[in-house]
C-alpha cells in the first residue's frame, strides 16, 4: 500500500449542482486523515479532490439559476473550497474538469482508446436518469419508472453516440479481481461486483448529442463526452504536465480511491476498463465506503433532515465534527448521525477523557514542580511508556487497513490506561507525603505523562489537526513532528519546556 514512500489518494469529484453536504463532507474528512496520517509517517503524499462540473445534470441546474454554466460551475466550486478549508482538508491537487488542462487530457485519452480499437459509432435506446447521469435497466426502475435511487422518473433516450468496448473487458476485470484480492475494499462488496460481470457488461454510449455543457468529441464537435467519462480522468490529469501525452502516467505506482459505495460500479467495471484500454496502470485500492443517514432517516430535501457540516462546525468546532464521523463509524459500514451521540462522544472523549488529562497533568506540574523539568531517567518499562512505545506502530497497522476509526480508538486506549495509572496511583496524594520517594514516584508519572502526551498528540494531528497543535504547545512545538521523535521517550529532558495551556475541549452544554 505504500510502496517507495510515495502514497496517492483520492476523494470521488464531487458534482456541483449541490452545495456540499454532510455525506461529501465525510468522504473527504476521512481521506484528509488517511492523507495526513502518511505525511506523518514521512511518505510522499499526493492527496487530490475535486469537483465534477460537466453533463446534463449541471446544464439543467445553471439554466434553472439564469446563470452560464461555467458561472455555475465558478460559484459552487467555491462553496467546496470554502468548506474543505472550514473542515482543514489539505489536498495537493483540486482537479476541475472543465479547465483546459483536464480537457487536452480527455481528448488525448480518447483518442488512445479510439486507436486500440475500443471505440465506435453506434445508436442506443433506453431509459436515463439525469440524477445518476446513467442509463437504468427496466428490471431496476420503480413502479412509475422512478429512479430507484433519486425516485423521480426516468428519461427516454435514443441517441447516435460513439460507443466504448466495455463488453470485451468483462473477462480482462474479472481476472484482475481474483489476482488482486486487496483491491476492492470491504471486501465483502465483492460480491455485487462479482454479480455485475456475471451479467455481463453491455457497451455503453460515452459521448451525447443532446448535451452541449462537455467536452468536446475530438474532430466532432456535434458531441461532448458523457460526464463519467469524463470525471473519472480528473484523477490522473492533474498528476500530468503535459495534457498532450499518456506517458508521465506510464510508470504511476499504484493509487487508492475513497469513494461512497454508490459509486463503486463506475469505479470498478468502466474506469478499470478505461485504464486497460488506455495501457495506463490501474488503481491499487478502491474503498467503497457506507453511507449516512440522521436519527436512522436516509437524509434528503424532501425530509428536510439533511446536516450542514456549517452548522457542526459553527456549533461544535471542527475538531470535534471530524472526531466525530471519524470515530462513530467503522469506515466502510453505513453509519448514523445523532445530535445526542455527536455531544455524548464529543464530552466523554475530548473534554473528559482528553482535555481533564491535560488540565490534570499541568496543574499538578506547576503546582508540585516549580515549573522545572527534573532530570530523572524514565522506566521505559512502565506501563504508560511501553503503551506509548507500542502505539505509533498499532496506528499505523490501522491505517495500512483503512481502518482510521480503530486507529483513534488505539490512542484513546493509551489515554485510557494513563488516566487508570493516575487514579490508581493518586500522585496529588504522594505530593503532599513527607517521605522523598512518594515525591519521586509522583514526578516520574507525571513526567510519563507528559511524554505521553507529545506523542499522543502527533499522533492525533491527522484527525484533529488543530486540536494536536493547541496540545503541542505544551511543548511550544509548533508545528506537527516526524515519525522519528515519535520514538522518543526522553524528550522533556533534552527540551525542558512545559507551559500551562488553555483548557483543551470545552464541554458542550446540551440546549434543552
Ligand atoms: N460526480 C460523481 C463522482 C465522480 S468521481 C470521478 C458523484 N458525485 S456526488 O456529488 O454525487 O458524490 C457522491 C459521493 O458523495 C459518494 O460516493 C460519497 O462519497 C459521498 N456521499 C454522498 N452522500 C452520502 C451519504 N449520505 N453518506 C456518505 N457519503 C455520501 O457521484
């Protein structure tokens, strides 16, 4: 997963005839975890998200608001950015489709599959929802031909269209699957995927006469490029400099995608199929993650139950809302939003578990030590430093499984047993003793401690990454260490700066 130290992820491209919303949020609040968790560990990171702006879908929408479509487009693109920089993603790479540069990409890329021999003229028939931007077979419509999926009713389509070889590649994914078992993840979402190729796959029309807002068909300009086609290369355009050539892309290591698993179809069956087509290495991992819903409810317009990710942040605070969905839901199943769960976890892990610790330890410091590091060499067998040792590399065994959620549970673990050490041992007791060596047992626990609480809060940094620097400062570290000082146990004794910081989480009182 992360060979040569070079490490490449990606967050599907979110389509912009919606504002972002909880569920776009969640995808790319666990990505940018992934993503920091690896620039920690020291490896190159490459962390890209985007927008999908062509199609049907956007044209509609810009028309329906008076506006062109690229204005559209402009607008909505930066209610992403805007949110993703409330949420502290930090990507390298924002692809936007409709940029020059991602359309010289797609028309080279046609033009390669066009000369394989993967791509011809034919007609097609059938029924379209605009909401997937994908044709619906009759077996899967809803009494009315309701889209199963957007419950508003299917279009008529008949249209000339230049044609993509998917059928021929049916046999070729299907091989790449039983030889990559780690490729698709959880691996139980095999089997639907397993269950699409026994079918069969049926060609499919990748271009449309009837929408103009698209990339142009190179030399046929009375066709653009069908959106999914179209998206799916905004993963690698961005990696190229020249747009012109498929080359730069020749000798690319292995890439995983984080999608939702709605769209693991597309992900699987077309775009492993446009890459073999194209000669272009194929992904290393795609994580069809679950989707959430509030109070048990699909969340949706019609019930009027969706969650701003705005108002969480406004409310709560962003280390508390990333917390959150990081931490509630085992990545990769369905999961549920609760205002009362979101309060309840917030308190017990942030401000009682987390932030007590803290407040505790330095208060106990000032208060006992004269504000001075004593020279004291550490037990490294002691149960809050063997714990601590152990920890950098259980996170990251976590996170080689995209499993971010166990890997902040590994932290709390640790957190857990030095809270158990300080309630056991009592050492606001030993300092107040007469004999010199309840005195010493007390300052190597909170020495301990404070060790601990460095490495901790590192190790926190991808998924509250304020909240880690708003601890390091204990240290006046200001910026988020290496891997290497994770190893180190006798940091204060080298560095001997403790400071008082401000209470860390403030508990969230529940509005009656
Ligand atoms: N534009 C396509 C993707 C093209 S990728 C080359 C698209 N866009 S989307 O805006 O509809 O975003 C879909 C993604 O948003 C899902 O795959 C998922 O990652 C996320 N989610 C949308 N609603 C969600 C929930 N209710 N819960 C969790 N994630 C959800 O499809």
């Amino acid at each position: 997963m992360n060979n040569n130290n070079k490490f490449y992820l990606t967050t599907p491209l979110y389509y912009v005839n919606a504002e972002p919303h909880i569920g776009t949020a969640y995808t790319t609040i666990i990505s940018d975890c992934i993503a920091r968790f690896w620039r920690l560990y020291g490896s190159e990171v490459s962390f890209l998200t985007g927008v999908d702006e062509h199609g049907g879908k956007i044209e509609k929408t810009a028309q329906e608001n008076n506006i062109s479509p690229q204005e559209h487009c402009d607008i909505t693109t930066e209610k992403f950015k805007d949110l993703w920089s409330k949420l502290n993603i930090e990507y390298n790479h924002f692809a936007r489709p409709s940029s020059e540069h991602h359309k010289k990409f797609v028309q080279t890329f046609f033009n390669k599959v066009l000369e394989k021999g993967d791509i011809y003229k034919g007609s097609y028939t059938g029924k379209y929802c605009l909401g997937c931007e994908d044709f619906k077979t009759e077996k899967e419509l809803e009494e009315g031909n309701l889209c199963p999926i957007h419950k508003t009713p299917v279009q008529d389509y008949s249209e000339e269209n230049y044609f993509f070889r998917l059928s021929s590649y049916t046999d070729k994914v299907k091989k790449i699957l039983e030889d990559n078992a780690e490729l698709i993840k959880p691996a139980y979402r095999i089997h639907e995927i397993k269950a699409w190729l026994d079918e069969g796959l049926r060609d499919f029309p990748i271009s449309r006469g009837s929408v103009k807002w698209g990339i142009p068909i190179p030399n046929d300009n009375s066709q653009t490029i069908y959106v999914w086609f179209d998206a799916l290369l905004g993963y690698l355009s961005q990696l190229v400099n020249n747009p012109e050539s498929l080359d730069e892309l020749k000798d690319f290591d292995g890439y995983t995608h984080i999608i939702g698993k709605d769209i693991l179809r597309f992900h699987t069956v077309y775009w492993l199929s446009m890459l073999m087509s194209a000669e272009l290495p194929l992904p290393k991992q795609l994580f069809g993650h679950g989707f959430l819903t509030k109070d048990g409810l699909k969340m949706g317009k019609s019930l009027g139950n969706i969650v701003d990710p705005h108002q969480l942040i406004n409310d709560f605070g962003v280390d508390a809302t990333r917390f959150y969905f990081i931490f509630q839901i085992a990545f990769g199943s369905d999961g549920d939003y609760s205002e009362n769960s979101f309060i309840e976890l917030a308190n017990s892990y942030l401000a009682n578990r987390l932030g007590n610790l803290c407040s505790r330890v330095l208060k106990m410091y000032t208060k006992n030590m004269n504000s001075t590091v004593p020279t004291i060499t550490l037990n490294s067998e002691s149960k809050i430093l063997t714990a601590t040792r152990e920890l950098p590399e259980k996170v990251k065994t976590h996170f080689e499984k995209l499993e971010p959620h166990l890997a902040l549970q590994k932290i709390f673990d640790v957190i857990d047993i030095i809270n158990l050490e300080l309630s056991d041992i009592r050492p606001w007791t030993l300092f107040k003793s007469e004999s010199q060596e309840d005195i010493n047992t007390a300052q190597v626990l909170i020495l301990e401690t404070l060790e601990s609480i460095r490495i901790i809060a590192n190790l926190l940094s991808p998924f509250m990454p304020d909240l880690a620097l708003k601890i390091l400062e204990i240290y006046n570290i200001s910026e988020i260490q290496n891997w290497e000082s994770l190893k180190n146990i006798n940091y204060l004794q080298t560095y001997n700066t403790v400071n008082a910081i401000p209470p860390l989480f403030s508990r969230i009182q529940k509005e009656e």
